[in-house]
C-alpha cells in the first residue's frame, strides 16, 4: 500500500507539472524550482520529486542540464520529414512562420578521404562545401552541411545557396533529383555546431545524413543536416502489411 501511495504520488506530481507548462505557468527557457523547493510545495521526498522529473525528461517537457537545473522545454517543435525528399524552401512554405537562410560558408574543394568515401570521388575530383543555419524565431537550430560534386554541378552562388539549391538544379540546370539513402544518428557538438547554432546548454545534435542520387542513380550530394536536440522531431508514416 505504502508503495502505491508513492507511485501515485510521483504521477500526481508529473501531471500537475505537465498542466502548469501547457497553461503557460512555465514558458520554453524557464527553470524548473530546485529540487528541494519541488519537494517543500508538495510534501513528498527528493526521490519522489526525481521521479518527478525524470519522466517529464523522458516526455520531452524538460531538458535537465547540469549547474543549471531543469529547464522547459518548447513542445513545438519542427516537423521535417525524414523519409521524404524536399528541399528546405518547400518546407518553409508550409510554415506560418518561416525561418531564415544564412550562408556560412561557400567554399570550391578538393575531397579529403572522408568525402572520397561518401560521396565515391575520385583521388583529387573537385566539390562544393556549403553551409548554411537556419533560423527559426531569432535562433540558430538547425545547420546543414552539404556537399555536391562540381562535375556534375559546375557553379553555385551564394544567392543560389541562400534561395534554394534545389530549385537551381532542378529549373536551371535541368537536373532530375530521384532518390536519397538517409541515416540519423545523435553525436556530440563538433566546434561547427557551436560556432553557427544557438545550443542553449545543449552538447548534443540529432544529425540526418542524407546520400542523393540522381534519376540515372548518380551519387552527387553528401548532406548532414544538424538539429538542435529539442527543435527535432521524427515524423513519418507507416502502415502494417497484411
């Protein structure tokens, strides 16, 4: 009985916490009262208040950061798709508020090993580095890496990269884009991610890696799309075959 009585209370605890941030009490950024203070307001133990937090953790409500305590989190996140293939520009067209693009970096290269592999270069063959954030209601979430072999896509502009790539390949250069192999995988803050993204205490990143092909199945883009741990979030669709 005396178990039950913890267990609920632990619960009770959560889903009041849960009410008091969808009523806006505590707003996306705001911190959480200590533990001890958590567990004065509802007569209960600091073990009780952990489990507390714990499961609003594991639900996405709080982000706990360590010297700094619990913080909110804000649940509305971006829903990019993951198993579709659309650019940037035609995702922000479905938004109420749109982000903005900024060009970091444009840069002509020779491949190292690393994209000699990804991208299946040969020793010394020439691509484009370009890295662009985007930026959703004044910060830096998400930072995409890109990568296209200049053989196939001979000039890019930073006009061009802050428009939509895609769209260039597509109109003007008549490219027929047909199918991308994607990953992603949840790595440690390079010092890329904490020069060009606004990390709020956060020393990980979701990263979508993304291998697109052409319609004659030509590999010629390498991407990695790196995402703010709380402004990410799966979406996709599935259906059980009978």
């Amino acid at each position: 009985m005396v178990m039950k009585m913890k267990e609920n209370k632990y619960m009770s605890i959560y889903q009041n916490i849960v009410k008091d941030v969808k009523r806006g009490e505590y707003k996306p950024g705001d911190k959480l009262p200590s533990e001890h203070e958590l567990a004065e307001h509802y007569e209960t133990s600091r073990e009780t208040i952990r489990k507390s937090l714990n499961l609003l953790a594991q639900n996405g409500y709080i982000q706990k950061i360590r010297g700094k305590g619990s913080i909110v989190l804000d649940m509305t996140q971006f829903n990019l798709p993951i198993s579709g293939l659309v650019s940037f520009k035609e995702l922000s067209k479905e938004m109420s508020n749109p982000p903005k693009t900024k060009v970091n970096e444009l840069t002509e290269m020779e491949g190292n090993a690393f994209l000699e592999k990804v991208l299946e270069l040969s020793p010394g063959e020439k691509v484009w580095q370009v890295v662009r954030s985007r930026n959703f209601d004044g910060e830096n979430v998400i930072l995409d890496k890109d990568y296209f072999k200049k053989s196939i896509v001979e000039q890019l502009t930073v006009e061009i990269c802050k428009n939509s790539i895609y769209e260039y390949l597509e109109k003007d250069l008549g490219l027929i884009i047909s199918f991308a192999k994607k990953e992603f995988v949840v790595e440690k803050c390079t010092e890329e991610d904490y020069a060009y993204l606004d990390l709020k205490g956060y020393d990980h990143v979701v990263v979508v890696r993304n291998y697109v092909y052409l319609e004659d199945a030509t590999l010629f883009q390498y991407t990695e799309s790196r995402h703010r741990l709380d402004k990410f979030q799966f979406v996709d669709f599935a259906r059980r075959e009978k």
